[in-house]
C-alpha cells in the first residue's frame, strides 16, 4: 500500500467517522425537534376544536346517540374526535373524522396506540363534559423522518467525497517533495556521493534532506577509507611479499645447485622472518580498518590496565621479543586500575607502545611502564633508552606509514593505532623524548565508572 493511499485511509477514515458522529447527533436532535413540532400541532388542533364548540349553542351538543354519528374531515391527515362526558366512564361521541380510529378509551394527555393495523400518536383534551381527541398516523411521520433523512444525508454522502477527493490531491501535492528527492536520487551516479541540491521541502520534510545529506556524506567517507585501506594494503605488503618470494627462490636455487648448507638455511630464515612480519602487518591492517570503520568490541567498556599490560608483554614475547625479560611494570597504587576502554583494545595500545619500545633500544636495556590514578583518570608511561626521536618529527610519528627510518621491521601503524584508539575514548597521547636519552610515551585514559565497575564480566 502506497504512502497516499494509507495517509488517503487514515484522512477518510477519520472524517467518516467525525462527521458520521456530528450528522448523528443532528439527526436526532433533528427528529426531537419534529417530534415536538407535531405533538404541538396535535395539542394545538384540540384546542382549537375546544375553542369552537364553546361558541356553539348548547342545544347542538344534544344528539341522540341512536342517530349515525356526524364524520368531519381535517386537514394534513389529523384525526379528531368529540365527546361528551357521561359520568366519570362512559362517554358519548358526538363527531369523529372520516376513516379516523376509535380513541373513545385513550388516556388523557399524549400517547401512542394501534388501531386498524395503524400506529397513532394521540393526544386527549379534557375540558369539563368534553372530550377531545386529536391524531395521526406514525407512518407519516416516518415519511416525513426519511425525507429529512435524505435531505439532511445527501449533502452528507457528496461533502465526503468531495473531501477525499480534495484530500487525495492536497497529498499528492504534499509528497511531491519526497517524488522530488527520489527523481534526485534515482537519477545519480552511483560513484557520485556529492550533497543532494537544495530542495524545496517544508520544515517537517527538512530533517529527511538533511538525514540523506549526513548518510551521503557518511558512505563517501566508508568509500574513502576502503580505497585508502586497500591502496595502504597494496603498498605495505607488496615488499614482504616480494622478500618471501626472493628468499624462496634463493633457496630453491640452492638446493638445485647442490649447495644445501648455511645459504638454504638463511633464506628460509629470511622467508620466515618475512612471513611474521606480514603477519603483523595484516593484524595491524585489519585493527586500523576496524577502528577506521567505528566498530566498537561487544565486551564491556571495561579494563584492567595491569591485567592489560601483562598480556601485552606475552604477545611479545610469543612472537619472539624477549618482553618477558625486559619490561619492568611499576604500579603506583595498591588498588585495581581500571580504565573506561575495552579489554581487546587497552591490550592493543599497550602492545604497540611496547613493541615500539623494545625494538627500537639496545637489546639489553630495560622497558619501564608506570601505570597510576590522577583523580578520574589513569596514566600510562612506557619509557625506553632508545635513540628518541627528532624534536621535529615528534609530530609526525603518529602519521600512518611514517617511519623516521626504512628498516627491517615495523610497519609504521603502530603509534597512528594508539592515537586512533585514545582519541575514541576521550584520552590523550604525548610523547617526549627523556633527558638522559630514550622516549617517554605517555597514555591518559579516564576511570571506568560505578556502573561499568559493576557489570558483569
């Protein structure tokens, strides 16, 4: 069902109804008014019959009752009948009108009564020995009723159906803006994700406009980071790639040449260093293309920042860095720390600050990471004896791909990750280089919260 019709629907449903209701409660207000109008007539006709025969002379009301009663005819279908009074019972009738009912034993006042087939609204007149009685038939009255009815219903029928009529046209031109937004849309490029043109729309519409606008907005910036992922993708892994594939064939070459001693070993060491470093390069790849996508982790925003730190330091040392070793954890508080942050991803920052650390100083210096509480936040010092970095580079080592010089490993995501994920969740990263040599990465986060210190898990 279309949008029109349904809003057509509701439109004439509601009206149907409202005026149903209005043209009912006219209508019986209506038919009391007639009511009343006719009774009057009924009670005025008697006493005017009582009017007229007080002027008469007494010696015409002395009839004799074996004579054939004298018949009237009236006007507009009215009954009459006169009576004389005998006693507090019986009753002589002097007139009654042609083809008129018998209302000899009808009750003083207005009633309704059955005779001859025929139902009569009767009103009785008692004035003194006389008794007058005046009516008419129902079914006239009915008569009269349907053709007010009618009269009163017909406006009724074509009024609505001119109003849905109107009100069909009135929504047609009210979508006319979404027909507008359509033609628009359905008319574009796919590839074009340029703000729609300005459309007439009213302000109830405006919203909708803007919504477009936002979401147009919103799939050429998914657009752009996918082209961007896949273009950093390409670049990133098309030299580990290429190593692997040099070292293989070096050691195929070897084994083909007979020479199958440290040459053949140091290319598939070669190959196999390769092999872990696009391994990395992919997992940090995805994470960057995750983040870059706003997918928050299903796990609670909920960390235990030294838990975190020793897993970090785990993951290193599995894929060959003596972590285990060389990180010193210095924990400046006796209770928990917990930042407002996912698990999956406080070990993420922590992996890369250390990973930084650990590959770029002497083999044989220690990693100091200084977790503790300032007020509502925690911080977090990973501290190297490396060389440190230029005062003008500092600001770019968090660009993607950066590297302040080609080497062996890393692939120049790791900082642009740390940054990615503090500025997700309100914190800051600083970097500084030490005054007795080495940097100094320093990681702020705010404090998980009651609720979040709550829940389960």
């Amino acid at each position: 069902m279309t949008l029109r019709l349904r809003l057509l629907l509701a439109i004439g449903i509601s009206l149907t109804l409202l005026w149903s209701l209005v043209a009912g409660w006219l209508f019986m207000d209506m038919r009391r008014e007639l009511q009343a109008v006719l009774d009057n007539r009924l009670q005025a006709s008697a006493r005017m019959v009582a009017g007229l025969i007080e002027q008469m002379p007494v010696d015409v009301l002395d009839v004799d009752t074996s004579q054939a009663q004298i018949d009237i005819a009236t006007l507009d279908g009215l009954a009459c009948e006169v009576s004389i009074m005998r006693g507090q019972i019986t009753s002589k009738t002097l007139v009654r009108t042609q083809g008129g009912p018998d209302m000899s034993d009808t009750q003083p006042g207005f009633g309704t009564y059955r005779r001859n087939g025929n139902l009569w609204r009767v009103y009785v007149l008692e004035q003194g020995d006389l008794r007058i009685a005046t009516a008419d038939r129902m079914n006239v009255r009915d008569t009269l009723l349907q053709g007010l009815a009618l009269s009163f219903g017909l406006p009724f029928a074509i009024a609505l159906v001119g109003s849905l009529l109107l009100s069909w046209r009135a929504i047609g031109k009210g979508l006319q803006p979404f027909d507008r937004i359509r033609a628009l849309l359905a008319g574009r490029d796919p590839g074009d994700l340029s703000p729609l043109p300005t459309v007439s729309a009213p302000p109830d519409l405006q919203p909708l406009v803007d919504t477009i606008h936002d979401l147009l907005q919103r799939v050429a910036g998914a657009i752009l980071r996918e082209r961007q992922f896949t273009d950093d993708a390409a670049h990133e892994l098309r030299t580990p790639l290429t190593a692997i594939k040099t070292h293989l064939q070096v050691a195929r070459l070897a084994i083909a040449q007979g020479r199958e001693g440290g040459l053949v070993q140091d290319s598939l060491a070669s190959a196999e260093q390769g092999a872990v470093y696009l391994q990395e390069t992919l997992d940090q790849l995805l994470l960057l293309a995750r983040l870059d996508s706003q997918q928050e982790p299903t796990e609670p925003q909920l960390a235990d920042v030294t838990a975190a730190a020793r897993q970090a330091g785990a993951e290193l040392t599995a894929i060959g860095l003596d972590a285990d070793t060389r990180i010193r954890l210095v924990q400046r508080t006796n209770a928990p720390l917990s930042a407002a942050i996912p698990h999956s991803l406080m070990v993420a920052t922590l992996r890369n600050l250390l990973d930084n650390a650990l590959r770029y100083s002497p083999s044989s210096t220690p990693v100091d990471i200084d977790l503790s509480q300032d007020g509502a936040h925690i911080r977090i010092a990973v501290q190297d004896q490396g060389p440190g970095i230029a005062d003008d580079q500092i600001a770019k080592v968090t660009e993607r791909f950066w590297r302040a010089q080609r080497d062996d490993f890393g692939s120049g995501l790791g900082l642009s990750i740390v940054r990615l994920i503090v500025d997700r969740h309100q914190g800051t990263l600083a970097l500084s280089n030490r005054s007795g040599g080495g940097l100094t990465a320093e990681v702020v986060l705010p404090c998980a919260g009651p609720a979040q210190l709550n829940s389960p898990g």
